[in-house]
C-alpha cells in the first residue's frame, strides 16, 4: 500500500530532479523496513523539538503488556507556522501509528509513516500556507487557479 | 481507494507535466514590471532596506527536467501547483483506521523516505507555486547553461565523488559521527540553504532573516540557524588555510544591488542539491560564488548567484530565484539537542554488526 509520503517524495523527485539526499537524515538509515509495525493508544508525551518531533505513545503488545513506544515526526517550526503547537494533541488523544521500527531493536522507537486517530482522521491536516506568499510566488502577479485553501492550521484539538 | 487514486492521479500529472516536451512552451506574455526604485524602503544611508524575514521555498527545481523549455507557460504553472495541491489535499484524508502494518521488506518509498515511508505529508512546507522571475514561470533556478542543469563534473572531481562512494561502503559509514552528512549531525542546512548559493531544499524551513548596516550585512537561515556575516567594503586577503562554514564573504553596493563575492568555503560544505554532487567531496579551493540581491518590490528580491568552481566543474554555472518577504516569524530550530535521529542511526548499525558478527561467529562448542 503506497503512503502518502512516498507520494510526496516521488512527486518531489520529478519536479526536483536534483532532490537534496541530505535532508536531515535519509530515513532507511534509521529504520528497519523488515520491521513493520502497526502501534494505538494513548498519548503519554510530547517532544516538540527539532529536528524532528516525537510523539510519545502507551501501546499494549499481544502479550498484554504496556509499552510506550516514541513515534518520529518532522520540524515543529512547520506546524507552529501553522498556528500548531504541542497543545494541539492533548495528552490521553487515542491514536493509530503505522511505521517502521528503528534498526535497533532493542529502542521501541519507529517512524510515524502515517499518524491518525483511532477513527483514521489525520492527527494534523497540512495546509496550503497561512495566505503569506513565502513559497516562490510573485505576488503582484494573478494567482493560478489550484488548491482551494484551507483555514490555518487543520489541527484537531480533542 | 479513493486517497491512492487521487495521488496517483497528481502524480501521474506530474509525471506527464516533468517528461512532456515543453518546447514550445512559451513566457507569459505581460512581462513584470520592477517598482520604481525611488518607492522602495531604503535605510537611513539610501541603501535598498533588505531587512526582514524572507522564504525561497519554490516548486522549481534546482535543475531543469529533460525536455523543458526555461520559461513553463502559465497553464504548465498551473497543472504543477494543483498537482501539489491535490498531493497534499490527499495526504490530509482520513485512511483506515483497521489498517495493518506496512509491508515487510518496505513500502517501496524511494528518496530521503528510503523504503520506509517518512512521516505525514502535514510535516512538509516545500512551496506551492512555481517561481515567476521577470515575467517567466521557471522550469528551473539555474540559467546558465542555458538547459538549466549543471555543468558536467571534472574528472577529478569524478574522482573524489568515487573515493568517497568506496569510504562509505558497509558500515564504515557509520563508524562515527564525523562520518555522517552535516545535516544529520545539525552541524549545516540541507542542501545547500544557507549557502553561498542560498538554494531552498525540498521539505521545510526555507526561510531567512537578512539585518543590514551601513558595514555589515546579516544573513540568519532558519535551517539550521546558520549565520553569514558579510563585510562591506574593499575585500582584505584572506589565507586559504582559513575555510569557515559558508567561507568568506565581501559585499559592496553596486547601484542598488547587493553585490556579495565568497570564497574560503568550508570544503565539507556541499554546493547544490545536486545527487551527484552531495556524493563528491564539496567545496574546492577554488570555488568563487558571486551573489546579487535586488530589491524589485518592497516585498521580493531576486536573488541571482554564480558558481565559478574549475576544480568541481567544467564551467560556470548560474542561477535566480525569488526570494518573498515572509510576515511571519523565524523559529529556533535547535537541532543538536533533540537529535534522536543520529543516535538511532549509529545504534541501528551497532547492532547490525552484532547480528552480522553473530551469523559469522562460529559456535566454540562446535
């Protein structure tokens, strides 16, 4: 099942024929592709740093137990110009992570391939920017038509 | 579903829009008009006022796609930026929440997301438009060579980039820190963002703050809190023993444009977003980087650069984009003390070792 990243970084590929290798880390370097994972519960804790953020969850393995797994997102500086902020996801927020976990085993650490509620509905929503022409546009010139803009900020808030 | 074959539909736009030959592609036809100099702000010395925050964050990209013209038509603008739109429009529906893990062996992902997938769409900021410079939508930054890629390597520099492959085979890679990309050990931006060339990296955080004096100008870039001090006046030699990060930079007024000469670059420093280049060694001794700001609206300036670096590359080569004047903040982006993500790499090949050493180990009750 192709995610939406990997869409992304396709697309980007294409329209980037020179796409940068060194973002902050090439992600097959951090986790194990043979170690796919699917994690739910609450979340216990939220680290709202750079470079990337991590969401912390409680999850309960097939054995019964409890385990707290650490969940990588990207820069916060994105989602703050948002208007997004680390109280935007309450603590006890039920979520559904699926993702791969670190090479090394023994961390209970993954990647957040795809972060959403327990209903499916993504943690965040992206945004086609706060209305600020940051991203290469000319604005004295007519907009082309995309993308219907969405309010700052998709943030769901529970 | 639904999700899957709305991206696949943008991207298959893409991919139609990046290999269609755009030949006749033509500059729309109403060129910009640049605002009377004397309306735009200047500080107390009548210099153009450069200061604030501003983002480069573009859909163009560095180097052109095969077949292109320089300038997309304004339809060609318009079915990328809604092909972005519809990627991130689809990346914010809701999936299944009974879904399984992803596959085993990988999701097939390629790039930075390197068969693992990455993270939620939401997390990316890499510009929704195409840049539009002196009345063109650009199919790429670089303009010269006039097909807007890169100059074909020297062999030397062929040479190093091969070195380095064969250093970083298996896990010599990962055998410490040092041998890790600048990036990932917070030490520089991605790519090339703070330059010299300032070129926008494809994910987030494009963005600068410049405070300017009558001998001194600032450059602060977001990722990764890199600072450039630029001096003005009558450039002082400088020893070639001396290599700081984003080298040493001399700037002087030439009109109203910021003219910024560097040289001295750190020689880990990558030039460009290039593949390619990210695998050779980085910076020459002589590398020579000239940079123009142009203030052309109080709230653009066209940002033009040329590389002249005969030991990396075979010619010249030179590039604009739009920088947009941003009226948000900048934020902190402290990268080393959250970084996770470097520990989890070197601790994810220790233990590979292990298993490797562990399947090799021959058993002593044997």
């Amino acid at each position: 099942m192709r995610r939406t990243f990997a869409l992304v970084i396709a697309a980007a590929l294409l329209l980037v024929p020179s796409a940068p290798l060194n973002a902050h880390h090439a992600f097959g370097a951090e986790f194990d592709p043979n170690a796919p994972l699917r994690l739910q519960g609450k979340v216990v804790k939220l680290e709202w740093v750079n470079p990337h953020t991590w969401i912390h969850l409680e999850h309960v393995n097939q054995a019964g137990a409890k385990e707290v797994w650490m969940v990588e997102g990207g820069t916060p500086n994105t989602l703050l110009r948002r208007g997004l902020k680390r109280e935007s996801l309450a603590y006890g927020t039920e979520i559904i992570v699926d993702g791969y976990q670190t090479k090394d085993h023994s961390l209970k650490r993954a990647n957040g391939r795809n972060i959403t509620f327990a209903d499916g509905r993504k943690i965040f929503m992206g945004s086609s920017g706060t209305g600020a022409p940051r991203d290469g546009r000319d604005p004295t010139e007519p907009p082309t038509p995309p993308a219907a803009k969405k309010p700052p900020g998709g943030a769901l808030i529970q | 579903m639904p999700i899957h074959r709305a991206s696949f539909s943008a991207l298959a736009g893409l991919v139609l829009l990046a290999t269609a030959n755009h030949a006749a592609a033509q500059a729309p036809a109403r060129a910009t008009a640049a605002r009377p100099a004397s309306t735009l702000p200047r500080t107390p010395d009548g210099r153009p006022d450069l200061q604030g925050n501003w983002s480069n964050a573009t859909m163009t990209p560095l180097e052109r796609a095969a077949g292109q013209a320089r300038a997309l038509t304004r339809e060609q603008a318009a079915a990328l930026e809604k092909g972005r739109a519809d990627v991130k429009e689809s990346g914010d529906r809701a999936i299944d929440p009974n879904r399984p893990p992803p596959p085993k062996g990988g999701d097939g992902s390629t790039g930075a997301a390197g068969n693992v997938g990455g993270y939620n769409y939401f997390f990316i900021d890499a510009g929704d438009h195409v840049a539009f410079v002196n009345g063109e939508f650009r199919s790429s930054i670089i303009v010269s060579p006039a097909n807007g890629r890169l100059p074909a390597l020297t062999p030397a520099a062929r040479a190093w980039a091969q070195q380095r492959a064969a250093r970083n085979r298996g896990f010599g890679q990962y055998d410490n820190p040092e041998n890790r990309p600048l990036a990932e050990r917070c030490l520089m931006s991605f790519g090339s963002n703070a330059g010299p060339p300032m070129i926008p990296n494809a994910f987030y955080n494009n963005n600068y703050t410049i405070v300017q004096t009558k001998d001194h100008v600032m450059i602060m870039t977001e990722m990764v809190h890199d600072v450039r001090t630029i001096r003005m006046g009558r450039p002082t030699p400088t020893s070639t023993d001396v290599r700081p990060w984003m080298g040493v930079s001399w700037g002087r007024w030439e009109g109203d444009t910021l003219v910024v000469e560097t040289s001295n670059v750190h020689p880990l420093q990558v030039l460009s977003q290039s593949v390619f280049l990210n695998a050779a060694f980085g910076a020459t001794d002589s590398l020579r980087v000239t940079e123009r700001f142009h203030l052309t609206r109080p709230n653009v300036i066209l940002y033009r650069f040329t590389v002249n670096d005969p030991l990396n590359f075979t010619a010249p080569w030179s590039g604009e984009l739009p920088m947009i004047r941003m009226d948000e903040q900048i934020y902190e982006y402290a990268c080393h003390e959250g970084n996770y993500a470097l520990s989890n790499i070197l601790s994810g090949a220790r233990a590979m070792e292990r298993d490797s050493s562990a399947v090799k180990k021959p058993n002593p009750k044997e």
